[in-house]
C-alpha cells in the first residue's frame, strides 16, 4: 500500500530537484525526507530517484509514479472538499498569497465583499512576488495563489493546479518629462532602443514581460537601473535616470509630477494575472467563495 504522504515527498522532489531544498518546502529534514523516498521505494519495488552532484531526479519509474502521484493528491484535493461541505464548511481559515498591485487591485475588494457574502471566511493575506506564490501552493504553505504569467510557470495544462483568469493589463512607457519623446501620444519601443531602462530584478515576472517585448522589437534593453519596487521605477525615471515599462494600475497613486507615462504601440506588452489553486480544491466550500469573490473583483 503506497501512502499519500510519501507521494507528497516524491513531487516536492521532483519540484525543487534536491532532496535539501524539497526539506525545507515541506518543514522536514533531509534525513527525514531521504527515509520516506526510501520507503516509498520499498512500497513500490521500484528505485524513483537518482542522486548526482547537482541534486536529485526521477527515473523512468519515478517519472510513472509521478504522473500517478498528481492525479491521486488531486483526488484527495476533492475528498476533502466533498468532507468539509458535508460539514457545512461555512468557517475556516484561507491562506492566500499575491503581489503587491494584486492586493490593492482585487484582493483587497474580494476580501470585502466576502465579509458580506460569506463571514465566517477568513483570509489570510501574504504579499508575495508573482512567480513565488505557486511554489508556494504547491508546496501547501497557501491554499490560493493570486500569480502572475512568467516563464516556467506552470501551463493551464498542469494538472497540479486548477487556474482563474483574472485580469490582464498592459505596460505603460514611463519616460522622464525631459525626454525626447514625452510629448508623443504614444512611445513605439524600438525608439527605446539605446535608452538607459531601469526595471525590475531577473526573476521577478515583469522583468521577463518587459525583456521579451523589448526582443520582439528588435533589441535587448540595457538595465542600468534595477527595483521591484514599481514606485521606485518611477521615482528614477522622473529623476532622468532612466526609461521604464511599468504595469498601468502599478501607476496608480505614484507621484507622476516629473514623469511622462504615455501607451506603448500595437505590441504592447500585458501582465497577465490569474489565481491559482490545488487540481481539486476549487470545490472546497472555503475555497471556492475567495475564487468568487476574485472574480467578481477582477470583473470589476
């Protein structure tokens, strides 16, 4: 009999490709995670796992379970959801993480609206960047990830998670008051091209959106400049440090004084933000009120 917890284990390791870094998702020790590899491989009659200098991976055997292994925890995703609306599941806690505009954007608006709607709901708000909330998830520390589209997240086709398309937003050019092309109704990006940019940090989300539209129109832009911060983006560009693409309701409420925003052409780049859950929990009775109420923020 193979045991769900072991499975567990088996796709934290192959998520993170190192037995230390799975450890620490899952709040074991190496050890302890080593010993339950073990035993899952006793269970099975099967070796799952390689060990070599830069970490772990599957075997072909592991590779089969592992295909296994979403489909079960998805199940079970379901039974407990099926569980709690039995017992009514009108209470509880439900941790969720989302980056910071998405907060301000509709997680804030949700949370109000399930004060009404549904109160004895309680959300728990963690402010996260983009592309960290669906490791997150599916490493069970949150139960809704509010996420945004990146390179190497994981498809609408991953049967690990269920996604809601939320909203989708384009990027603005933001350009010192003083820049040649200020007073343009709109900023074509190729005249961008031997600008200095300022943007965020490789690996946050919009780094890559900006990155690929700037690829798509010819060149690589040079970053002189780096913040996760958008208010700080702009605090740099008005100071004639620099050219930026910002996501438009980033903009909302920075201090736009010494800056000229103005519509990128046809291409335009877009941030796309979606929520995301556990494949099967999107039915459980405390989940699917904050899935609700997102949508109605997002359409609103």
């Amino acid at each position: 009999m193979i045991e769900a917890r072991r499975l567990h284990i088996l796709r934290a390791v192959a998520d993170h490709s190192t037995v230390t870094a799975a450890a620490a998702a899952l709040y074991l020790t190496p050890s302890a995670v080593s010993q339950q590899l073990t035993a899952l491989e006793q269970e099975t009659g099967h070796k799952l796992v390689e060990r070599g200098a830069r970490g772990v991976r599957l075997t072909a055997a592991g590779e089969i379970l592992l295909t296994h292994t979403n489909a079960v925890l998805a199940q079970l995703e379901r039974a407990e959801a099926e569980l709690a609306a039995y017992s009514t599941g009108e209470a509880g806690t439900v941790t969720l993480a989302s980056f910071a505009t998405g907060i301000g954007l509709v997680v804030g608006p949700a949370l109000g609206h399930l004060a009404i709607t549904s109160p004895g709901i309680r959300v728990r708000v963690q402010d996260t960047e983009g592309d960290a909330s669906l490791p997150m998830l599916l490493d069970r520390r949150i139960d809704v990830a509010v996420a945004v589209e990146y390179r190497g997240a994981p498809g609408a086709d991953d049967d690990r998670i269920t996604r809601v398309p939320l909203y989708a937003e384009p990027f603005d050019a933001v350009l010192p008051a003083t820049h040649r092309l200020a007073d343009s109704e709109w900023i074509r990006l190729g005249d961008l091209a031997q600008d200095t940019w300022i943007g965020p940090y490789p690996g946050n989300p919009c780094h890559d959106v900006v990155v690929l539209a700037c690829e798509h129109a010819g060149f690589s832009p040079q970053f002189e400049h780096s913040s996760d911060d958008f208010r700080a983006v702009v605090a740099l560009a008005s100071a004639g440090a620099g050219v930026a693409l910002v996501p438009r309701s980033a903009l909302r409420g920075a201090d736009l004084a010494e800056a000229a925003v103005r519509p990128v052409d046809a291409v335009a780049p877009e941030r796309k933000v979606f929520a995301a859950v556990r494949h099967g929990a999107e039915a459980h009775p405390l989940i699917r009120p904050v899935l609700d109420a997102l949508r109605r923020a997002a359409a609103g």
